[in-house]
C-alpha cells in the first residue's frame, strides 16, 4: 500500500468511526499508519547515516539513534522481522561505525542476521554478514572475517548488488597483506576496481586506491 493509500484509508476510518459509529477499520488504519512511520524513522536515519559517512567529522547526529530504535519498536510491534531486522542492522551501524563499539554491535548485528534470515531478506544478511567480518578484522580474526567477508559478497553477487561485492573486496585485500598473502591483496583489488568502474562506484574506487596505497607501504 503506497503513502497515499494508507493515510486515505486512515481518513476514511475516521470518517466511519465519527459519523457512522463504526470503529472496525481503526485498527488496519493505525496498524498502515505505524508501517508508513517505521519506514520514514528507517530512511531518515539512512539519510544522517550517508550524512556522517560523508563528513565524518562533523561527528554524530543525536536524532540518528532515535530514529532506528524507534523503527525497530514499531516493526516488532506489527511482527514485521524484516523491517525489524533491518533496523537492528542500523542500531549497530551506529555503533560500530560511529561510536566504535564492537562489544555492542555485534550482538545486534547477530540478531538483524537471524531475523533477515527468517524473513528471506538477503540484502540484511549480507549487511550484517560484511558488519561482523569488520567487526571479527578488528578483532584480529582474520580467517574468520574472510569467511564472513565472502559469505556476504556471495549474497552480494547474488542479488546484484555489484558495488557492494566491490566493497568486500577492499576488506579481503586487507585480510590478505595481513596474512603476508601480498599478491593476493594485490589482485583482489584490480578485480574490485574493475567492478566499482563497471557500475561508476566513485566511493567504492577510492577506497581501492587507499587500500592499494596503504599495502603498498
């Protein structure tokens, strides 16, 4: 149901409620209106996540966490483990990324894999799955953030979503020349810069060449 839809059937049932006494189709109208507010609190807070991700230090946005939780409770509340999942991955996006806390994100991201995975929704699970390869690099695990690394760009491949295949790729290059694999670093970034080219990844190419830069030295 589009926006539109859903806030002219909340008109209508307040219209039924008030001149005719009927109240059944309250119920539908706030359960449509609660969705339609789960997924404004989910993009809104994307749109301050892209914000800080482009100037990191203008540093966190406070209205960012708030938003994600607030979608996270409206999508329990209509059994909704996709949108639910979803919204937990963003949690701890915040902080992981913002905050730079492991400790925390990892159970959530843990928990957004588990319902993206109840739910089918395979770009969820290849978000958490890349998230806890960061989070398992950071750690020191280096086997085990490649496998969840490549794990994520299987479903990445899968559902098309090439530039994030590309992104990947960039951790598994580090991993590499952690490992003292330096060739394979080496070719695992030309591969990623043919695929971030391929679909005008700017972002995603700049970061190949900061890898390439950084094993390099």
């Amino acid at each position: 149901m589009s926006t539109g839809e859903r806030i002219e059937q909340a008109r209508k049932a307040y219209e039924q409620a008030v001149y005719r006494g009927d109240v059944e189709g309250l119920a539908g109208a706030e359960s449509g209106l609660a969705d339609l507010e789960a997924d404004t609190a989910l993009a809104r807070g994307r749109i301050l996540h892209a914000r800080f991700l482009a100037d990191r230090a203008s540093g966190e946005d406070p209205a960012e966490l708030p938003l994600f939780e607030r979608a996270a409770e409206l999508y329990r509340s209509l059994a909704d483990s996709r949108g639910e999942g979803e919204a937990l991955f963003w949690i701890g996006c915040v902080h992981q990324v913002i905050r730079r806390d492991n400790a925390v994100a990892v159970a959530l991201f843990e928990r957004a894999r588990q319902s993206a995975s109840d739910a089918g929704d395979l770009p969820t699970q290849a978000e958490a799955l890349r998230h806890l390869g960061i989070a398992a690099h950071m750690a020191g695990r280096l086997s085990k953030a490649c496998e969840l690394l490549e794990e994520s760009s299987r479903l990445r491949q899968r559902i098309g979503a090439l530039s994030g295949v590309a992104a990947n790729m960039v951790g598994l290059a580090y991993i590499a020349s952690a490992q003292n694999r330096h060739s394979d670093a080496t070719a695992i970034l030309d591969e990623a810069h043919v695929i971030a080219t391929s679909q005008q990844a700017h972002a995603i190419i700049r970061q190949i060449e900061e890898a390439r830069a950084a094993i390099e030295n």
